[in-house]
C-alpha cells in the first residue's frame, strides 16, 4: 500500500487502479511525504487496508462522471490548517501561511494581531464565534513558489461543496496580507449545523 500514484482525481483507486463506477463511495486523502502534500483517491476496500500512519484528513465522496465547477469545502481546508500546525518543515510552513490567507479571505478565520518573535512574524487568528484560536508563520515566498503552492493547492483539494469558484478563491492568495480585524463579540458555543456534511476524519 505504500506506493499509491497520487494525483488529482482521475477516476482511479490510486492503490489497485481498478475504475470508479457512478455513486460508488470514494475516499480521498491527503498525507506528508518528506515535506511534499500529496493526494490519493481509494475504493472502499483499499481505503480499509490503507497504512493510516501517514494519513493527515480524508473525506469520503460519491463518484461522479459528469462533475460541475470545482468548489472548495472550507471545512477540509481549516482541518488540513489544524493538522499542519504539527509540522515544522519549510514547505509546509509555506503551504500553512497559504491556507491561513485562505481562510482569512473566506471569513473562515479572522486576523487579530501579528506576534513578533526574535525574527519571525506569526499571524494570531481565531474561528468567529468561537474561543478556537491559531498561529501561522509568516513566509515570504517568491511569486514562483506561491504560483506553484497555489496550483498543487487546486489540484490537491478537488472538493465538493461550500465556497466560491475555485479560480476567485486562489486568485486571493496573490493579495497582500490582510489587515487585522477589530475585537470581535465575546465568543459563543458554535450552532449545530443545520445539515449533513461530508464525512471527514483526521489522523490521530
């Protein structure tokens, strides 16, 4: 199981290759090799003997012949943001500062001050009307870098609901870093949701 073809959804079991059929249950991953994100798509029967050592989330989707505009789903993208915050390499650090900005753009997370220490910037953020807060590095990339991040980015979260089109959402990473927001109301417990989402797990 330790040489899955990661890639963009191609319609395949990244482990056995055999062919998605319509409505069939897919489960799709993403996991930390060396300091590279990389994605995989599995049958159910795959995804059961898979290796959940190197899993970071995954979610689970019906397959789709025909398939609309790509939407990016915020929830993948703040858990993917959570999980990151364990690793410490420089691609990644790089990857997390994109997804932070993300989620700002988005109003998924709100900017509250920029911490200073020794010679690094760290980026303070909190999930509105929650006491959930985070910390992201800032990276000075070079527009080489981000483009690239940007575009694995795309290609690597292929989801399925809530948010705008996926061009509109990456075009805002090109934008400068957003300016801290005022102080927020006191912070209230989150509201059920009002529908089924997808199913999702994180590696523990």
């Amino acid at each position: 199981m330790a040489d899955w073809s990661f890639r963009s959804r191609q319609g395949l079991c990244a482990a056995c290759g055999r062919g998605f059929v319509e409505g069939e249950a897919v489960f799709s991953m993403l996991r930390l090799i060396e300091d590279e994100l990389q994605r995989g798509d599995l049958c159910s029967n795959c995804f059961d003997r898979r290796d959940e050592a190197s899993d970071l989330i995954w979610w689970r989707t019906a397959h789709q012949e025909k398939k609309g505009g790509l939407r990016m789903d915020f929830d993948l993208v703040l858990s993917l943001f959570d999980k990151l915050g364990e690793q410490k390499k420089d691609g990644v650090l790089d990857l997390r500062f994109l997804l932070a900005l993300l989620l700002v753009r988005h109003r998924k997370l709100r900017l509250t001050g920029v911490r200073v220490r020794g010679k690094r910037e760290y980026l303070q953020l909190r999930k509105p009307r929650t006491k959930k807060e985070y910390e992201a590095e800032v990276r000075e990339l070079e527009a080489e870098r981000r483009a690239r991040l940007t575009t694995a980015l795309g290609e690597l979260m292929d989801p399925t609901a809530d948010g705008g089109g996926m061009g509109d959402l990456l075009a805002a990473l090109e934008e400068p870093i957003p300016p801290v927001e005022d102080a927020e109301p006191a912070a209230e417990a989150e509201p059920a949701p009002s529908g089924a989402a997808p199913e999702t797990g994180q590696a523990s």
